[in-house]
C-alpha cells in the first residue's frame, strides 16, 4: 500500500497526465483508509477548477 507523500504525489500527477490503472486502484485503495488525502484530493480538484475559472474570459 502507498504512504500519504506517495498518495498525494499521484493526486498531483493525476492533474497533469491520466494514472495507469496501478497507480488509480493504489489511489482508491488509500482513500478508503485516510481521510486526509481524500481531503487533500478535493483541494486540488478545488483549486484546479477555480484557476480554469480565473482564467476563462467573463461572457
């Protein structure tokens, strides 16, 4: 099983580029013991959406 650093870089990665399924189902089966990097996993997604707003021109 990952640790939180290994979790929270895949969350990270996650952004940029889609995870091979290994890496998406080690994601999963973290979150279903550690409510922080699910917290951590809705901040960045959070974040990701409100610059894609920031930066999108006002209609």
């Amino acid at each position: 099983m990952i640790n939180c650093k290994e979790a929270t870089q895949l969350i990270s990665q996650g952004q940029e580029r889609k995870l091979a399924l290994a890496e998406r189902l080690a994601l999963k089966l973290h979150f279903l013991f550690c409510a922080g990097c699910r917290a951590s996993d809705q901040q960045f997604e959070f974040l990701r959406a409100a610059a894609r707003r920031i930066g999108s021109p006002e209609p």
